[in-house]
C-alpha cells in the first residue's frame, strides 16, 4: 500500500476535479459520482497516513489545514447564501 500512496492520492485528485469540471458543464449529477470516488481515494490515503503519523507528520498536518480550510469555506458559503 505504502508503494502507491503517491498514485491513488493523484487519482483521487483528478477525479475530484473531473467531477467539478463535469458538475460545472453538464449539472451535479454527472460531477456527484467522479467528485465522490475522488474523495473516496483521498480519504483511503488519509486514513492510512493518520494511522502511520510518525512516517507522515507533515502530510498529516498540512492534510489536517486543507480541511480545516475547506469546512471554513463551506460554512461561510452556507451562511452568505
């Protein structure tokens, strides 16, 4: 597993942006399914990270700031609707 961290992340990463490029061109339906695969690759490398912190301490940080940035961002997008 360790050996493909690197590609399933980028994977993952490129789904997500699929899916966003789709949901911006065609609707959310067809952007729903690669964003949600995508995430779900990010997460699988997420949770293998957390559970080996000692080896990834500064991807875990910099993972744990992108999401405290993103759920920012989500919150102030619903309050400002």
């Amino acid at each position: 597993m360790k050996k493909y961290l690197r590609e399933i992340e980028v994977s993952g990463l490129i789904l997500v942006i699929i899916g966003i490029g789709c949901s911006l061109i065609w609707g959310t339906a067809f952007g729903m399914w690669p964003c949600a695969i995508g995430l779900l690759c990010w997460l699988i490398t997420f949770l293998y990270k957390a559970f080996h912190w000692e080896a990834y301490a500064r991807e875990n940080k910099q993972n744990i700031i992108i999401l405290l940035v993103a759920i920012f961002i989500l919150i102030i997008k619903m309050l400002f609707r």
